[in-house]
C-alpha cells in the first residue's frame, strides 16, 4: 500500500481542512514529520488509520475525541486518503458519529459513522474530487467498507498497526513480551490456521476415540448393574438360573391348561342342556300368547271378506265419478260460449260505427295532397339560397376571426407593456439589495475573524482558569499529604523504639556473664536493659506503621510529582497568552452580531443577476415596437371583413323574401313536409284500419254463435249420461248386499286388505309352528337332568386365572432368559470392537497430544510453525540491527525454558562483546529502540515475501529517536539513518516523526506540523 494524499477536515488538532500530498515525499523514499510536541504529527497517523479501518492508530483512543476542538461547528469531520495497491489506485472517505447543526430549527442531530469506497484506477489526483473518486465500490455501510479494505490490503487494524505504522513504544512491549503475548501477535501477520485447525483436528479425533470407548464402557456396566449384575462372569451365571426357572414355568403352563379345558367341557355341556330347557319355555309361552290372539284374528278375517265385496264395486264407482266429471266440464263450456257470443256482438256494433265514421273525415286527404305540392315547390327556391347563404357565413366567419386576431394581439401587448414596468421596477430594487449584500458579507467576514480569535483567547483562559484550579487543588493535596507523612513518621519512630526496647529486654534477659552477646559477641555485659518485658503485638504495630509510612510516602511523592505537573502546565500556559491582547467583545457578542447580519442577508433573498434583467428589459421594449405594428395591420384586415360581410348578407335576404319566416330553413320546411305527410298517412291508415276491424267483427260473431250451438248439445248429452252410470252402481250394491254408506266406510280399508289377509295367515302358521315346537324341545330332553351354571363357571374361571398366572410366568421367564442372552452378545461384541478401537487409535492419541503441546518442550504444532516463520523474522531483524549496532548485538530465538508455561517464541540478545546472550530486558533505552525498530523492519519484511498479497510500500515509524540523542556522539543515530536509507533503496519508502533536532537536520523532506491558537496546520518541506 502506497499513500498518495490524505484530506483532514476538521480533524484531531486540525481546525480546517489539511491536505498531505505523499507523492514527493514517497518519491524520495525516506522523509519526516516534524512538529512540536502536541503538534499533532501522530494525528496524520490517526487520520490515515481511521480512513482505511474506522479507528485512531492508538487503541485506546475513543474515535469520538477524532473531531477537532478549534473547527467551525457547521464543518463535519471527514478524512479522504488517497492510495496506490500496484497498479490500483483507491479513494476511501470517511466521517465519525458526529453531533451537526438540525437543518431546521435549533439545536443539534447526530450523524451516524458513514463510509465510502471508491476505485479510482486510471484517474490523476487532480481529477479526483468531492463529486469524481471513481466507481464506487461501497458506500454508506461501515462494516461492508471495512471488509472491502481489508481483502484489498491483506490485512486488518491490528496488523496495520504492528507492520505499517510502528507507533511510540509497540514494539519495545513487542520485544519484551512473552511467548503467549507474542504468539498472538504472529498468529494475526502469519496464516498458520492450517496447523490449528490440524491440530484442533487430531485433538477432536482423538477425544472423540477416547470418549466413545469410555462411553461404551460405561453402558456396558451401566447394562450390567442395571441387570443386577458385576461383572460378565455373573451374567452367565444368572441366564443359567434364568434357563431353569423357565423350564419349571412351562411345565406349570401346561398342567394349568389341562386343567382349564376339561372346565370348559363340563361347563359346555352344561349350557347346551340349558338352552333346551330355556327353549321349552319359550315355545309354551308363544303357544299361549297365539290363542289369547286368535279372537281378534277372527274378526280381522271377517273384515277382509267384507273388504272383498266392497273392492269390486270400484269399477262401476269410478264411471259414476268420470260422468260427473263430464258433465261439469260441459256446463263450463256452455258458460264460456255465452260470454264470447255477448263480446262478438258488442265489438261488431263497434266497429261498423268507426267505419262510418271515418268515410265522413275522408275529403281531408285531399286538401294534404295539395300542401305537399306547395312545400315541394318552396324547397327549390331554398336550395338556390343555399349558396348565398353559405357565402355570408364565410364573410362573417373572416370578419370574426380578424377580429379575433386583434383582440389577442391587444391583450399580448398590454401583458408585455405590464412585463416591462415590472422588470424595471426588479431591476431597481435587484440594484439596492446587491449593494447592501456586499456590505454585509464584508462585516461577516470580518466579524468571523474576530469571533475565532475571542474563542481561542476563551479556549485559552479557561485552560489557564482550569491549570490553575488544578495547580492550587494538586498543591493542597500536596501540603497534606507532607502532614500525614510527618505525623505517619512519627507514629513510625515511636513504634520502632517501643519495639527496640522489648527486643532490647528480651535480649538483657538471655545474656549469661562469660557468655557471649548474640548481638556483639562480648562476654562483659556491663550495663544490660531493665524493666518489665510487654511486647505483645508491637512487631505487628511497627509493621503497620511502617506499611503506613510507605504508603504516605508514595502519596507524598505522587502528589509532589502532580503538583510540579500543574505547575509546569500552568505556567506553558500562561507564557502562550502573556503577550496576546483580549478581543474588544466576547465570542458570544461577536457571534451574535454575525447572526443579525446573516438574518439581514437572508432577508434580501437570493442574489439577483442584474445584468441578466437588464438585458431582459431591452428585449422586452424591441418586442413591444414590433408588436404595435403588427396590430396596425390586422385593424385594417378587419374593416375589409367587414365590408365583404355585409355585401354577402344582402344578397342572401333578398332571395328568402318570396319564402314564409318560419320555412326559411332546410330544417323548418322539411319538419313541415314530415308533418303534413304523417297527417296524410295517419287519415289513409285510420280509414283502412277502420273498415278491416268491422269485416273482422263480423265474422267473429257468426263463429261464436256456431260454437255456442255445439255446447248446448254436449251438456245435453252429459246429463243422459250420469243418469244411467247412477242406476248401474245401485243395481251393484244391491248385489253384494252393501249400502251405499257400508261401501264409502269400507272404501279406505281396501288399500290394506293383502296386509290383513296376510296378517290372518301368519297367525295361523306361528300357532301351529310353536305347539310342533314345544313337541320337538320335549323329546330331547328326555332322560336329561338341568344343572346349576354358576358353580361350573366359577370353576372355570379360577382354572382360567391359574392358567393365565401360569402363562404369564412362562414368558416372564422366558423373556428374561432372551433378554440375558442378548445382553451378552451385546457386551461381547462391543467389548471386541472397543478393543480394536484403542489399538487401531493409539498412535494418532499420542500424535494429537504432541501436536497440542504434551511434550518436553510444551510446545505446539501451531506455535512450531510461528517459531519457523519467527526464526526468518529474526533472521532479516538482525540484517538491520548489525549495521545500526555496530555489529555488536544479534537477537537469537530462546527454546529453552523452565516451567509449565508456553514456550519456543522467547527472545535474547547475543552480545559479540561478552559472548554471552542475555535477556532483552538488560538493553538501554536505545538499545531497545534499536532493537525493536530492527524487528519490526524484519517482521515487514517476511510478511511482505510470505503474503503474495501484502504490499509494504511505506511504512511509519513514529518517535523513539530521542533514546539515541545521548549516544549520537558515537554515530548511533548515524548508524540507525543508514539502515534507513538503504531500507529505501529496496523499492520502499520510510516516513519518520520526530521532534529531534539531529534527525531533521539529516532529513529535511517531509512535512512539518505547526500549532496555533486556533488549530494546527500542515507545510510542506522539501529540501533546498
């Protein structure tokens, strides 16, 4: 990843917009960043960071502090970095969550964290702009923009942050961290996620080996003890017992079977005699329900033979009935004819009156023939108008399309005359509030210069109110705390001398003369302590005292070192606004004046091109001259239409004078031909109509009549008819000796007569068939005994019980001798095959443990493969840190360890001048640096040549340069810029950031960051 320029708005210390453009100094190779401390230089770092991954370079750094303290509260926070991959080039934008102005009302909204992608493959930087950065290959989404970055660089924050820029003070933690902190770091740069998941692999096969045999193990004794067995030697033994019980069980089944069918038998027989018996019973009951029924059977069979007399009468009933019926039917007609004979004669009377009528109104036919022939001949007269008229049409038609024509041009001079006065008028007044604009945007200007110099004198004075408040707060705790440590000194000491004492009689009582002193070694003990020995508890209170005292001390230390630290920051802050002058008003007065002037500004409206008007009124004043002279015209077109129109009309009034006023039109006089030729038709049709109506009357009369005629002979007929039917039906009844009343109530009973007749013969052959059954049921139970069932069906019962106990714990034992031998071909097969399992999985369980670290070293297959890539980096560390030390030093990767913890990544430093290797940790500040800065120029080095897709065209490397100002003077920092300049000469550019002095000197292409009351700006330096 090549930089080419990154846009910082509003931005960390940066109140505007800042621009660094990377292609001279890339093109240089190695280059600075220079700034005072505070400045801002890492906040370049910050910018570039936070573009490519949404976060500062420095971890900790909440992204939210990213927005400037100096910046305008309209301008939004947003970085733009330009970058080369190859051949590629790419532009991403982006902007934090951010509190903004609303756009409507008061008040502020938040922004939420967006970004942009864009491939600017084939565009200059100069074309690339707000509006082109190229196709767009993701946007708005921070997450999907982010994963984009990182597919195209290869890497991710993390990684960033340890190859590319190589911040204050990383990578000395990175030389002097352990193994498990370092193996965290490789694992990110390197992809050694094979050995991992092969690892991880083997370890799950393994376990999962383990894990199935111990868990078939357990179902089988979990089988086993859940039988009531120990071991397998007791299973045998118990199918063994099973077996045995079985066998006793089937033989008791089958005596309990025996037993139950011969109570089946007995009981069998039992029943069929009982049902004989039953059966017995049964045909003497039906026997005797027959004949107390055979009375009314007696009598239903009378009935039936009544009923057959009666259904032969049906026949000469139902010619009785249809006579009747004919004879009715024939009446109806009679009356029907009546009335048609009365209707005929009324309508023939009628009709012949209408007739007569209409031969008086005949001779009105002819007097319409005769107006027809008088409008025939007006229409040929009005046909030869037709002409005439059409001419005086067209005339008036032109007279008032002219005229027309000049009313329009009227009006569309008027709207151009009143377009012209208000155009003057605009222009007048667009002249006014142009002059006043300027003016006002002038005193804007100047008052927002005014109003970010009172800010920053603000800004400063509150920091100057708050270093004070802290300087007097720090300096308070301070005086405090040297109280408590005096009084906490003097509790000490007084402790201390209780405790000397007791010690000291403690000591007096052991001394012996001639012995000698524990303490001194003299045998003379002239003067030994006296007194009464208590010192119960004072060890413990003099180590209290002491704990006491050294943690007021550190207090006293802590408090002494903040209050110095206020002190200083007071007085920087004071020396920065000593000499500056306090604005006339405060930033609030200012900002208030700003908004009344840009209310004033406001209220003029949007600008107004007034040369634009002014030409619009010139065009407007051309158009209106030519339109009044196009008017001119048509006045005269106009009056000539006129003239035409009037001549035509007369011609036209003279040929109509002959012609009546109401037929003067085509319309009227053929309206009033229609008229007179429907009265015409209406007079010849009324007479027709008239004479067939009476023809027709006349006719229907004399059929009516005929048919009148008829309908009396019928009805005559009809009555002779039912009069013999009558006599023939008594004649019958007589017969068969019924009334006529007999016959009516015996009628409804006939429609039943098969099922009473059947019902008799029924009776009859069940009475008969019940007695031939009691006969039958008599003869075989002779010589038969009736028993009682209930005894025999208990006895049943109880054998079927026993049988089905006996049943029962035949398949119980049964069963249990199956399931008991199933259980041990079970066992007996998962045994075998666990047994092959552990075999089979033995060497890949030892292999899987080696790879996870069960080894002499604790080492794994992973952290194996880290060593490997590890050992390169260390390789290509020490090809920079022997020309920057002198070929003194050469790091050395440290295997052997003691402990249980990880091992194999360890780093030592090989001393040429000692020939000894010691632990990183014994370096001096710049030797650290040193070493470290050569690691992490090997670690960019091998990831680059092991990733194909990892392009380290630049890195940073951000301070560290004042460890060596001290040993300058043995051409450290000589040494260090050496390797630096030949690491540029291998297709690589460097960027340094530093404030020391030496390495400015030594490197004058760059950028300098320069701080001030409002914010920090960004130069460009290129050397002469």
């Amino acid at each position: 990843m090549r930089p080419v320029r990154l846009t910082l708005q509003a931005f960390g210390p940066f109140a505007a917009t800042e621009i660094v453009d990377f292609r001279d100094a890339i093109e240089v190779g190695l280059f600075g960043i220079y700034g005072k401390t505070g400045a801002g230089k890492s906040s370049i770092f910050s910018g570039m960071t936070f573009a490519l991954f949404g976060e500062p370079a420095r971890p900790e750094q909440d992204p939210g502090s990213l927005r400037s303290d100096h910046a305008n509260v309209e301008m939004l926070t947003e970085v733009e970095f330009v970058f080369d991959i190859g051949e590629r080039r790419y532009v991403v934008r982006r902007r934090p969550e951010q509190s903004r102005p609303k756009q409507r009302g008061t008040g502020e909204t938040r922004s939420p964290h967006e970004a942009w992608l864009f491939d600017a493959t084939g565009l200059t930087l100069e074309e690339i702009s707000g509006g082109n950065c190229g196709k767009i290959i993701a946007e708005r989404k921070t997450g999907v923009v982010e994963a984009e970055i990182k597919n195209l660089l290869g890497y991710g924050v993390e990684q960033f942050r340890q190859i590319v820029l190589l911040p204050q003070g990383r990578f000395e933690a990175f030389l002097a961290a352990n193994t498990k902190d370092r193996l965290a770091i490789l694992r990110s740069l390197f992809d050694v996620s094979l050995y991992r998941r092969l690892t991880a692999k083997m370890k799950a096969t393994a376990e999962d080996a383990e894990r199935e045999v111990r868990s078939e193990r357990e179902i089988c004794s979990r089988l086993l003890f859940t039988e009531g067995f120990e071991s397998a030697e007791t299973l045998t033994a118990g199918i063994e017992r099973a077996g045995e019980t079985r066998n006793d069980a089937v033989n008791e089944e089958s005596s309990a079977s025996n037993a139950l069918a011969q109570a089946r038998t007995t009981l069998d027989q039992a029943r069929d005699v009982e049902k004989l018996f039953v059966a017995i019973e049964a045909a003497q009951a039906d026997v005797a329900g027959f004949a107390a029924a055979a009375p009314e059977i007696e009598q239903l069979a009378q009935r039936v033979a009544a009923l057959e007399r009666a259904r032969s009468l049906l026949d000469v009933e139902a010619h009785v009935r249809e006579a009747q019926a004919g004879l009715k039917e024939a009446l109806a007609k009679n009356a029907k004819c009546e009335a048609i004979v009365i209707d005929a004669r009324n309508k023939s009377r009628q009709a012949t009156e209408t007739l007569a009528s209409e031969t008086a109104l005949s001779g009105e036919i002819g007097q319409l023939h005769n107006a027809l022939e008088a409008l025939s001949r007006l229409r040929v007269i009005l046909e030869k108008s037709a002409l005439a008229e059409a001419e005086a049409q067209k005339s008036s038609l032109a007279f008032k399309t002219q005229e027309a024509a000049v009313a329009e041009a009227e009006r569309d001079l008027a709207k151009r005359a009143a377009e012209r006065d208000r155009l003057a008028l605009e222009l007048q007044t667009a002249r006014a509030n142009e002059e006043q604009r300027q003016v006002v945007s002038q005193h804007v200007a100047q008052l927002t210069a005014a109003c970010h110099t009172a800010i920053a004198y603000e800004k400063g004075m509150a920091g100057i109110d708050a270093a004070a408040r802290q300087a007097v707060d720090a300096q308070t705790r301070h005086d405090e705390a040297k109280d408590l440590l005096q009084a906490v000194q003097a509790a000490l000491q007084a402790a201390e001398h209780q405790l000397a004492e007791a010690q000291a009689l403690h000591l007096a009582q052991k001394l012996v003369d001639g012995a000698p002193c524990p303490v001194c070694g003299a045998t003379h003990h002239p003067s030994p302590a006296t007194g009464h020995l208590e010192n119960s508890g004072l060890d413990a209170a003099f180590r209290r005292a002491r704990q006491h005292y050294e943690q007021a001390q550190l207090a006293e230390r802590e408090w002494d070192r903040k209050s110095t630290s206020a002190r200083e920051i007071l007085s920087e802050r004071r020396s920065q606004w000593i000499n500056v002058e306090p604005p006339e008003q405060s930033s609030a007065e200012i900002g208030a004046q700003i908004e009344t002037c840009k209310e004033a500004i406001k209220a003029l409206g949007e600008g107004v091109d007034v040369a634009n008007l002014d030409r619009l009124l010139q065009q407007l004043g051309q158009q209106l001259d030519a339109e009044q002279q196009a008017l001119t015209q048509l006045h005269r077109a106009a009056q000539d239409a006129k003239t035409a129109m009037a001549v035509a009309q007369s011609r036209y009034i003279e040929m109509l004078a002959d012609i009546p006023e109401n037929l003067r039109t085509l319309t009227a006089l053929n309206a009033s031909v229609a008229l007179k030729q429907k009265a015409l038709l209406a007079r010849q049709t009324a007479f027709d109509k008239a004479k067939e109506q009476a023809t027709a009357a006349r006719e229907a009369l004399i059929v009516a009549e005929r048919d009148m005629q008829a309908a009396t002979d019928a009805v005559t007929l009809q009555r002779t008819r039912l009069d013999k039917s009558q006599q023939t039906f008594a004649a019958r009844l007589s017969a068969v000796q019924l009334t006529e009343e007999d016959f009516q109530a015996l009628k409804p009973g006939i429609v039943d007569i098969q099922r009473d007749r059947d019902r008799v013969e029924q009776h009859r052959q069940q009475w008969m068939a019940a007695q031939q059954a009691v006969a039958n049921c008599q003869s075989k139970t002779l010589g038969l005994t009736r028993r009682d069932l209930a005894p025999l069906e208990e006895h049943c019962a109880i054998a079927a019980k026993e049988h089905e106990a006996a049943q029962e714990r035949r398949l119980k034992a049964e069963a249990l001798w199956n399931q008991l031998r199933r259980l041990r071909e079970k066992i007996e097969t998962t045994l075998e095959r666990l047994e092959r399992l552990e075999q089979s999985s033995g060497p890949l369980r030892r292999l899987a443990a080696l790879f996870d670290g069960k080894n002499s070293q604790n080492l794994d297959l992973e952290t194996f493969a880290i060593g490997a890539m590890f050992d390169q980096v260390l390789n290509a560390a020490n090809l920079r840190l022997g020309p920057m030390t002198g070929h003194r030093y050469h790091l050395e990767r440290e295997i052997e360890l003691s402990g249980r913890g990880r091992r194999g990544l360890g780093i030592r430093v090989s001393d040429v001048y000692t020939g000894k290797s010691r632990p990183t940790s014994t370096l001096s500040g710049g030797e650290s640096f040193i070493a470290a800065l050569a690691l992490a120029l090997g670690l960019a080095d091998v990831v680059e040549s092991s990733s194909g897709k990892v392009q380290l065209d630049t890195i940073f490397i951000d301070e560290g340069f004042g460890s060596l100002d001290a040993e300058s003077g043995t051409g450290t920092l000589d040494q260090v810029l050496d390797v630096l300049n030949t690491l540029v000469s291998n297709r690589r550019a460097v960027g340094l950031i530093s404030h020391v002095r030496e390495v400015q000197e030594a490197i004058p292409n760059g950028f300098y960051v320069d701080r001030g009351l409002s914010g920090s700006t960004i130069q460009t330096r290129n050397a002469l």
